[in-house]
C-alpha cells in the first residue's frame, strides 16, 4: 500500500461538510460572478442604495465598449468603472456629479453611439449628461480625476408635453449627423424630438402626433384609449432606406446624399398594431413626417398576434426583422417586407378608425385623395384615418418564454412587462429582461437572410432557403419560481453586455447583486474558423464540422435550467424546496446529462477515428521517411555524376573554342610569304638605315666639338690668325639636303608599308 496514504490530512465529518459547502459556495459564486463585481467597492456601495420601492425592471447599468455606467438614485450621481484585462475588485472607479441632480425617479440609461452624451429617462422627465472626455495613460475620464463634475439639461423645461404626460421611451436617434439628436415617446400619442449640441442649451425642434390624445374620466382618470390598448407603448428605428419621395422619382443610388437616406419608425400599441413613420425627422422644416396606419399583419390572426404587447425591437438586418413581445411572455417575429398585395396598395381605409365628429366624411376626388395620402395625425386630428402603408409584417415564428420557474403546466403562469435589449455585437441575438429574470434569444434566420443576400443575383432563387431555422430562447437568469408572491418584487434593475473575446452578461438584480457569466451563441461562428465568405458558391456540398455539430447537439430546444437568484427573504417550506430541487434535477437530467452523454459518445468516436488516423498516418510518416532517404541518397549520387559531367562539359567547350579558333585562322599564301619576306628585308634595311644614320649624327657631333675646341685654342694663343671656317658650297648643300630628304620619303614609305602588311597579316 503507497504510504502516502496515511501522510493524508484527516478532517472530522463535521469539518469536512463545512468545507465542502464552503467549496460549492466559492465555486458558483466564481460561474455566477466571473469579474468578481460583488467584492468591488462600487458595486457593495450601490447595494446598499438601491431603492427598495421598485417593482417593475429597470435599467440603471449601459456598457459601451469597457466602460460601464451606473446610476445611483441615492447619491444622484453616475458611475464610470473601466473593465478590461487589468480589472479586478479593487481597480478604482469614478464619480460624476451632476450639476443639476433630476428629482425624478431615472428608469433607464441610454448613451449615443459616439459615448459623448448619456441620457437619463424617467416617467416624469429626462435629463442629457454631457460625459467628459477620456485621456492619460490609462484612458480614464479626465485623466483619472475620482469625482468629476458634469453638465447636463433636463428637457422637461422646454415642452409642456414632459411635465404634463409620461415618458414612454427615449432613443437616440441613429441618423443624426452630430449624434445629438434625442427622439422621447410620450404617453399623449405624441413624439417631441430635441437636438442636444455638446456645449449648448438643448432645444425642442420638432413633434408630433401618431394618435388622439387619450381623453380621461373625470372620476377615476382611467384613459379611455389606452384601456382600449390603443395608446403608443413603445418605439423603434427600422433599417435606413431611401426616403419614399426619392423613390417615387427614379432615384439613382450612385448620386445619393446622406440627407436622401431615412430611418423609418416602428410605433408599437398595447393592442399589438404597428404604426410606420416615414420621413426626414431631422430636418428643422415644418413639414410633419408622415405617420401610417395599422402594419398589415400575414398571417392573419383573430387576436392581431396578442392584445398585451409591451415592447418592440427591430434588428438591424436586411431585410428589417421585428420582435414585439407581450407580457403573457410570447414573442413574435416578422420581417419588414414590401406588401405587394392589390388590397394594401389600393386600399386607403385604416384597420384602425379615430372618430369625434361622426358627421365628417373624406372626399372621394382624386385631388383630395392625394392630400388625404399625404396626411398624418399631426395635421389632421383625430377625425380621419390613417393610410395603410405598403408594407407589412411576415411573422414567421413565435415563441414561448417561461416567466419563472413552472414544474408543470397546470402552475399558474406569471406575466410582467419584457423589455427587450439588443446585442450590438450579433445582430441575430437579443436578450429579454423582465420581474422573472434574464431571457437570451437567438435567431439562426439573420444568418440565413445574410447567407441569401450575398448570394449570386443570377438563378437567385435556387438559393433560397427551403425551411427557416427556429430561433432559441435560454433562460439566463431566474428570480422568481411558482412559489414567490405576486407582491414579491424581484425585477431586474439593470442589464448590460461586455463585448469581449466571449461576450460577458452582466445583470443587476433587485437585491443588489450582480450576476455576470459568459454566455455562448451556438448558432454564431467560430473566432477560428477561417476568413473565408459565409457562402462559398464553388462547393455544391459542404459537410458540416465536428465543432457546429456539436453546437447543435448542445442546443436547447425548449427548456433550459436559468441560474436561480431567488429573494433570501422569502421562506420556502421543506416540500417548496424539494419540488425546486426535483425540477432542476429533472430539467438537468433530461436535457443536460443526456445530450452530454451522447457528446461525450461522440468525442469518444471521434478520438478513436483520430487515434486510427494517427496510427495511419505515423505509419504513413514512416513510410515517407524511407522514400525521403532513399531520395537523399539518390540526390548525392546525380550530384556527383552532375559534377562529373560539368568538368567533361567545359573540357568539350574548351576544345571546341581551340577548333573554332583554328577554323578561322587561314594560312598564309604564298603571295603573302613573299610580301612578309619583303617586310622583313625592309625592316632590315629600315634598321641599318637608322644605325647609319645615327653614326652619322655622331660623327657630325663629334667634328663640331672638335672645331669648337680648335678655335678655343686660337684664341687663347692670341696668334691673331683668322680662325679657319669649314663652309660648304652651295651645290654640296643642296645634295645634302636632297639626299636626306629622299631618305626621310623613304622611311616614312617604308613604315607606312608596313603597317600596312601588319594590319593585312593581323600581327
């Protein structure tokens, strides 16, 4: 037996429980909390100021980029932490102090694209905080400064419309030049669009209407039409398109403006109608945008897709795909298509009717016609209809979404406000927070439509999908079962997701604490799958990897066990305990262990074709390595045999150059002998002529000196006798002369000559 055994440290049972718990409570707290955000001072101080009166969800918390903001309605201040790499509980945070605090309770953060200007929105009013700027070594706000003071504008000062309605909903506009344009729904049907420069007061520059104001009773105040579900709830921007009137006149894309561009409105009503806003909203004209009527809805359904809708988003895809979500927790998605039906091109009565007056009636001139087409709600009142638009929503699936934890389906279902939250990092995901939690849905759809969009116009119809593959919904985060109150509140007060390498959830739940794990899309491609397009249209069949089919054995097809958060507070009786416990064990066992143990059946194949595949190929390597030698060996002897023949090639060229040269070497004839024996005689006689001519020359010297030294002698003799001259005759001269020059003509014929022979002979 291994003594190490009995070196082993032995814990008591009592001990040793305690520490395993200890153990699972660091290890879930570790899946649940991966940033380790609760032991953040931030985020312990931001605990203990969270209201306790807040009953539905909220949204304090925006992440944009690494940087998240949080609001503290206690301390009325925001909050600026940085997360990235170097991030950990004690990195340090900052302070924005507000120089004009709001005495409203903020619902919901919203920043612009730009990360200049956050918005803070409530139901009796909105603030703009203009954010500082970012700078020094480690990118913080103002250097680092911990508190910072920063301007902001509360808008309910510039239209009577926020201090005597509701705020529904505030979004920043996505095709504002500047990014300062901030667009607010408010509860009288109405929208107030504000302009907000940095460094400037800002200003209201346009509203309008899409809908009567709701008329209330005198007695209990309950307004007629928003009992009736007929009041505007919420709002979105659609995909950007060429504005209508551009598109009327032939417009040419090549020369387009960024004025010509539009961003339509999806209006969403509590009866589940869809209203469409079309027009430049930006432009300071007075021209109202043009509000259309009811979305025709395919296919048609008796309830209009549910009466309880509380929320819209609109992708930003191509085509536009649209989510609106009911509060029962159903969620209906369409795409925004192009209705090409002779009913909504022809027709012009509303499915929705308006009437105050019943005695006004429309014109049926086609010059009335044309302005009745044209008009919206903010020009006409409430006395006419609105025209049904040429669009419409294909809903082309609807899913379930469990609120809460249910064991079976005789439980009474919990229904609640959904808000909806997209990925700005995945166009075809979205996340849904609601009083039950965290949901995340994923839409394979978006990836097909892309797929089919870049495909080749030619034959365009071959590659149309032949089924849409059905989104997913996992339940994230749970924090209410069967059993929790309905006077329990257990919202989610704030939602946020870091985009990193893998995408980070980070929720802020109505106790204070902060739930943030990474979350996978199994419908999203692989960071190591290659570069190459999405649709590769030289390859007819492509056979699905190993990693995507296992990404779609570990989908969940309809359940999914959430992280459960339940309210400490609340106490769960020994049988309520046991039924939870036996749910998620019975969710876990058949659908977790059992797609786990058919994965890990397929690991365990794949490993052995591999490790047959290995075998194969070392024998293979093997194999190679012989041929690889046996090459080697080859290669030496032809370089040896190559060198060989090299030195034998040059012996060859060097001889052939020998012959080549003698070839063109001729023999001298005998013309040529003779003419160079003559040169030799000549040069002979050139030779002797020189020698005697340099005799000559001495022998002339050599007199000369002897005359000078005789007449040197007679004079120093002083014998006055006259010093006897050698002089020539005249005849004697010329001969001279004439001999010496038939001599220099000869010469000179006698070099010419040959150099002459010399350049005939090449010598």
């Amino acid at each position: 037996m291994n003594s190490k055994f009995f070196q082993s440290k032995v814990i008591p049972a009592s001990n040793q429980t305690n520490h395993n718990h200890h153990q699972l409570i660091t290890t879930m707290a570790s899946c649940t909390d991966r940033l380790k955000l609760n032991e953040h001072e931030l985020f312990k101080s931001l605990k203990n100021d969270l209201p306790k009166s807040v009953k539905e969800t909220h949204n304090i918390i925006e992440i944009r980029e690494n940087v998240m903001y949080i609001w503290n309605a206690d301390k009325c201040c925001l909050y600026a932490v940085i997360i990235d790499d170097n991030f950990n509980h004690t990195s340090a945070y900052q302070v924005f102090q507000l120089t004009d605090p709001p005495i409203f309770e903020v619902s919901s953060i919203s920043i612009n694209e730009v990360s200049s200007q956050l918005a803070l929105l409530g139901s009796l009013g909105i603030v703009v905080l203009e954010l500082p700027r970012r700078w020094g070594k480690n990118n913080l706000f103002q250097g680092g400064k911990k508190s910072i003071s920063c301007l902001n504008h509360n808008l309910s000062h510039l239209t009577s419309h926020l201090s005597s309605s509701k705020v529904i909903r505030g979004r920043w506009h996505p095709g504002s030049p500047n990014d300062s344009h901030l667009l607010v729904l408010t509860s009288d049907n109405s929208f107030q669009l504000f302009e907000c420069p940095l460094g400037q007061k800002p200003k209201l520059i346009k509203n309008w209407k899409v809908g009567p104001t709701p008329l209330s009773f005198s007695s209990s105040g309950f307004a007629i039409i928003e009992s009736l579900g007929e009041t505007a709830i919420d709002f979105d921007f659609s995909t950007s398109s060429i504005s209508l009137d551009k598109q009327r006149r032939n417009f040419d894309k090549e020369t387009a403006h960024w004025s010509d561009i539009e961003w339509p409105i999806l209006v969403l009503r509590g009866d589940g109608t869809v209203l469409l806003i079309h027009g430049d909203t930006l432009s300071n004209s007075s021209t109202k945008p043009l509000v259309q009527g009811a979305l025709s809805i395919y296919p048609s359904s008796y309830d209009n897709y549910g009466v309880d809708s509380c929320s819209i988003i609109c992708l930003q895809t191509t085509p536009p795909v649209v989510a609106i979500a009911t509060s029962s927790g159903l969620i209906h998605h369409a795409i925004l298509l192009r209705d090409t039906s002779s009913t909504a091109n022809n027709n012009f009565i509303s499915n929705n009717t308006y009437t105050v007056d019943s005695q006004v009636s429309i014109s049926t001139k086609d010059q009335e016609q044309r302005q009745f087409d044209r008009k919206s709600w903010s020009e006409y009142g409430s006395n006419y209809s609105l025209h049904t638009p040429d669009d419409g929503l294909f809903v082309f699936e609807t899913i379930e979404m469990q609120l809460g934890l249910l064991y079976n389906d005789s439980d009474k279902k919990y229904s609640c406000l959904i808000n909806l939250n997209r990925d700005r990092g995945n166009k075809g995901r979205y996340f849904c927070t609601h009083n039950a939690g965290v949901h995340m849905i994923t839409l394979p759809v978006v990836s097909q439509l892309m797929d089919y969009l870049n495909c080749p116009e030619d034959n365009i119809d071959l590659y149309l999908p032949t089924s849409i593959k059905p989104s997913t919904s996992q339940y994230l985060i749970c924090t209410r079962t069967k059993h929790t109150g309905d006077d329990e509140a257990t919202p989610v007060q704030g939602f946020g997701l870091l985009q990193q390498p893998s995408p980070i959830v980070v929720a802020l739940l109505y106790n204070g604490v902060v739930v943030n794990f990474s979350v996978i899309d199994f419908d999203c491609p692989s960071a190591i799958d290659s570069d190459e397009p999405v649709v590769n249209f030289n390859k007819v069949i492509t056979r699905e990897s190993f990693e995507n089919h296992v990404r779609n054995l570990l989908k969940h097809d309809t359940i999914s066990q959430p992280i459960t958060k339940l309210n400490v507070s609340s106490s769960l009786n020994g049988k309520e305990c046991f039924e939870l416990l036996d749910q998620a064990t019975n969710v876990l066992r058949s659908n977790y262990f059992v797609k786990h143990d058919r994965i890990r059946n397929e690991i365990s194949k794949k490993v052995r074709a591999l490790k047959a595949l290995k075998i194969h190929q070392i024998n293979e390597l093997n194999d190679l390595m012989l041929i690889k030698a046996e090459l080697h060996s080859k290669a030496q002897h032809l370089a040896e045999r190559y060198e060989d023949i090299k030195e034998h090639q040059e012996e060859l060229t060097r001889r052939s150059r020998e012959v080549l040269r003698r070839i063109n070497h001729k023999e001298l004839t005998t013309a040529e002998r003779t003419e160079a024996m003559k040169l030799k005689e000549l040069n002979g006689q050139v030779e002797e002529f020189k020698g005697k001519f340099e005799r000559l020359k001495s022998k002339a010297d050599s007199q000369m000196m002897k005359n000078e030294s005789v007449d040197k002698r007679n004079m120093n003799n002083g014998s006055g006798v006259k010093k006897a001259q050698l002089i020539l005759g005249e005849k004697q001269e010329q001969v001279i002369k004439s001999n010496l020059k038939k001599m220099d003509i000869t010469l000179k014929d006698m070099i010419r000559q040959i150099k002459v022979l010399e350049d005939n002979l090449e010598v």
